[in-house]
C-alpha cells in the first residue's frame, strides 16, 4: 500500500477518536443523568483503550498492553460500583 494511503489512514482513526473522546466528555459534562455519565465514561474508556491499541499498532510494539488492563479494569469496576449504586434493593432488605 502507499504511504500517502496509510499516513491519511492513520490520520483519519486518530481524528475519529479524537471526535469521539470529545462527545465523550461533552456527554460526562453535561449528562442531564448519573447513568448518562457513567455510559459516557465507559465510551471515553473505550476510546481510550483502542487509542492505545492503535498507538501501539502504529509504533509496533505492546509497551501500552499494561495501561490498556488497567483501563479496562478501571471501566469495569466503575460500571459495577455505579450499577450498585443505582440498582432497586431487594424486597427482602426494603423496609415496610
């Protein structure tokens, strides 16, 4: 393939993720709800993650691999504790 293909390739990934980090955060910013927030977090993580992936595809190495566990640790446990936070108890717990 041509390098002028692949230069602009690159640059058009790197412009759609940029794109997408900022929706991200205008979303985390704005809301208007906490599970709004909390979807938008885990897409900016998201986006995050495949950046460095990317990166590390550009560059052709897998120094980033760590950072990008930690990431997606990070999304999960967030989401889980967010979830928790948010979900209906039990009936068995509830108070009459």
């Amino acid at each position: 393939m041509n390098s002028v293909v692949i230069s602009v390739l690159y640059i058009t990934i790197g412009a759609l993720f940029t794109a997408g980090a900022l929706a991200s955060v205008y979303r985390v910013v704005r809301g208007p709800s906490l599970i709004d927030r909390v979807i938008a977090s885990d897409v900016l993580l998201t986006t995050l993650i495949l950046a460095a992936g990317a990166e590390m595809v550009y560059n052709d190495h897998t120094r980033s691999v760590p950072m990008m566990v930690a990431l997606a640790a990070t999304a999960v446990l967030g989401s889980i504790a967010v979830a928790r936070h948010v979900s209906p108890r039990d009936s068995a717990q509830a108070k009459p």
